[in-house]
C-alpha cells in the first residue's frame, strides 16, 4: 500500500504547477475529500471547493472556466442588408 502523501508535499505539487495562482485554504487529508482553494487573479478572488486528485489533473476556478467558455461560444456574424437570400 503506497505512503499517503502529506499536507506539505501537496502544496509544493501545487506550487509546482500553477506557482502562486491559487492559495490551498484548508488541509489536505486525502486525495478524495473535498478542500478550499482560493484563486489569487486580481479580477477573480473565487474561493471554490475541488478534490485535490482533481485539482491536480486541471480542475481549476469554475468562475474563470465559465466566463473562457462563454467568451470561446460567443460568435459575432455581421450581416449587411443589403445581403439577400
């Protein structure tokens, strides 16, 4: 059975991937249970919950997330009057 991994080796895996873009708020205990990050952009100051495992593989604030895909599914499509069908 592996060694399960501690508070300290979680935040520098952490810090290793997104430096200081996201503060861990409460304490790692497991890869399962949900804790708090905050996300440290100046425009945002989300404070979200995410399994660590999850966080780990990409999860990020769901705000920011959000906000980039309605930005990406927004087309703009200009039509003239003159155009005719």
């Amino acid at each position: 059975m592996p060694r399960q991994k501690t508070h300290e080796e979680f935040l520098q895996q952490v810090f290793d991937l997104v430096e200081d873009e996201y503060t861990v708020l409460e304490s790692y205990q497991r890869t399962a249970t949900k804790i708090s990050f905050k996300h440290n952009l100046e425009n945002c100051g989300n404070i979200f919950m995410v399994r660590p495992a999850d966080f780990l593989r990409g999860t990020r604030c769901p705000k920011c997330y959000l906000q980039s895909r309605g930005s990406k599914n927004s087309v703009i499509t200009e039509v003239s009057i003159n155009d005719t069908y």
